[in-house]
C-alpha cells in the first residue's frame, strides 16, 4: 500500500515549504488598507469643512446629516454604515485576517494564531455575523449615492456633464456591483431553495441570483475598485472645493 503524506500548516510563523514570493499579496493589502484607512480617518474627522462643492457631495458624507447639536464631522454619522458593512464582508475577512493577523499570512504558511483556531465563534469575531445587517443599512445609504450621482449632473437647474459628474456616477455603478455582489445579497435571493422552477417566483429568484452570481465571481475584484472609487470621489470634491483644481464642463 502506497504512504499518503498529508500537508500540515507549519506551526511557526511564517514557516512554508512554498517556494514562490506569497508574502507579496498579503503586503499590497495591507497597505492598500493603510492607505484607505488613514485616508478616510483624516477626511472624516479633520476636515469636515471640504464636504461639497457645486452638485458635488462627498461620498462621505452622504446622506447630509446636519445637526445643531452635533459638533463633530457629519461623517461620523455616516462612515460607520460602510465600514461596517465592509469589515464584515466575507472576502475583507479573509484579506485582513491575512495582511494584519497573519492568521494565516497565506495558504499553507506558518500562522500567528498557532492550533488555537475558534473560527468566528469568539468575541469580537462573532460580531462578523452582523454583516447581512450591515447589508440592509448599506443599500440605504446607496441609495443615498445614487440620488447624489444623479444631482451631480444638475448645474444650478440645468442638465450639465462635469468631470465630476462621471466620478461620481462610476462610483456608484461600482459600488452597486461590490454592494449586490455580495455573498449575503446572494443568499437572500437565492437560498433556503429547493427548487429554481417550480414557479414563477423561483424562476424569478433564479435570474436575479444567476446575475447576482455574475457579480458575486469578481467580488474582489468590485471590493478593490470602488473602495478607491469611493476614496477619488471624495478627493475630487476635496481639491475643488480647496481650490486646487477646477471641474471641467465637458457640455
């Protein structure tokens, strides 16, 4: 009888028989993050004053939420909607338990954690099952992007293409990729099934979950793109309303 070997994780931290350059990936996440992270930190906290300019409302803080009783950025109130919904997403999980926990850094390489593996079953991990509600919350506040995309092409009553007016309008579109392609969305309308045809309504459930399954296949890839999307709309509006550049019209 032939011996079958079965590959062990190394225990130790970093440890691999691997032979390629793994830690590369798990490095450009961790600091795509950074980048994102102590971007959105700085404009949401610090410069509360550079929120609009023209039709233009930063992404991040929409929807406006102005109250006189709140003197901190409006963003707050605002930014913990898709941070939440993000952190919980099921492939930011695995991109930062990779890039930050090194738990573990990549497939088949020593982790951080050791054999104390408790899945998502302990606190705070446990929290990650709050992402389909954070789903729910999400859609609201794209919701709220779309109106702000659609007001973006609106020139003090008038029908008018900027610069700005197709950011924005691209940010959306990729954020309702990233939004619908989402593991929880798909599972809304197509699980607890037993049977795509049996009437009209399966049938319906079927379609929107095969389009949805579409998304769902470059989910990382929508993850990637409109987390940057979201972060040049906002910069845009932060240079133009900063003086730094200006919108052009394009008709």
């Amino acid at each position: 009888m032939n011996k079958v070997e079965i590959a062990v994780a190394p225990e130790k931290l970093g440890a691999t028989a691997r032979n390629d350059n793994w830690w590369v990936e798990p490095a450009l996440v961790a600091t795509g993050f950074t980048i994102f992270i102590v971007y959105a930190t700085w404009r949401g906290l610090f410069e509360p004053q550079y929120f609009e300019w023209g039709p233009y409302l930063s992404p991040f803080y929409s929807p406006r939420i102005l109250l006189d009783w709140w003197h901190w950025s409006p963003a707050i109130l605002v930014l913990w909607v898709p941070a939440g919904f993000r952190a919980t997403c099921y492939y930011y999980r695995k991109a930062y338990y990779r890039a930050y926990f090194l738990d573990p850094p990549a497939c088949a390489v020593g982790h951080l954690g050791g054999d104390k593996y408790c899945g998502e079953t302990t606190f705070p991990f446990v929290l990650q099952n709050l992402h389909r509600y954070f789903f729910y919350l999400a859609v609201a506040v794209l919701a709220f992007l779309w109106y702000d995309a659609i007001r973006a092409f609106d020139f003090h009553g008038q029908f008018g293409v900027g610069v700005g007016s197709l950011i924005f309008l691209a940010n959306v579109v990729f954020l309702s990729f990233y939004t619908f392609g989402c593991h929880a969305y798909r599972h809304l309308v197509g699980g607890k099934l037993d049977c795509f045809s049996c009437s009209a309504r399966t049938k319906t459930r079927f379609k929107i979950w095969s389009v949805v399954t579409k998304l769902n296949e470059h989910h990382m890839l929508w993850a990637w793109v409109s987390l940057f999307s979201v972060g040049f709309a906002d910069l845009y509006v932060r240079l133009l309303a900063g003086h730094v550049i200006t919108d052009i019209r394009l008709f």
